[in-house]
C-alpha cells in the first residue's frame, strides 16, 4: 500500500544514504525494515512489560531490601 508521510530532511537523506549502500533506488525498504523492527520490538517490550506487573508484589518488603543490598554489593565489586 502507499501512503504519505512526512519526514525530516535529515531523516530523509539517512534513509537515502542507507538504501544506496544496500543499492537500492529508493528508501521503502529501509522504511518497511524499520517498521518491522520497532513492531516486532514493541510487541517483545510489551509483553516483558506485563510479566513484569504480573509478578508485581511477589516479594515481600524484606526479600527486595535484601535483592537491593546485593545488587547494591554487586554493583561496588
């Protein structure tokens, strides 16, 4: 499908520059392959981030004080 958009002339000239040193005549790939990886990585984050929520409040106050003082001891070594 095509469809309009509007980009910066900066942006533009990148996704130029990217398609000719695949040597392509045009940017629509570079666009389609971008596209996918921003979806595909959105859906990942996404998905990490309602696993995350799920598990929210399955320690106790003093099991995450004490995963913080070992990341805390972790991060001084």
């Amino acid at each position: 499908m095509r469809t309009t958009i509007d980009l910066k002339e900066e942006h533009r000239a990148l996704l130029h520059a990217i398609a000719a040193r695949r040597g392509w005549r045009g940017y629509s790939r570079v666009v389609e392959e971008a596209l996918e990886f921003y979806l595909r990585h959105h859906v990942e984050a996404e998905e990490a981030r309602c696993a995350l929520l799920a598990r929210k409040g399955a320690w106790s106050a003093k099991e995450a004080e004490r995963i913080r003082a070992a990341i805390a001891e972790l991060h001084k070594n």
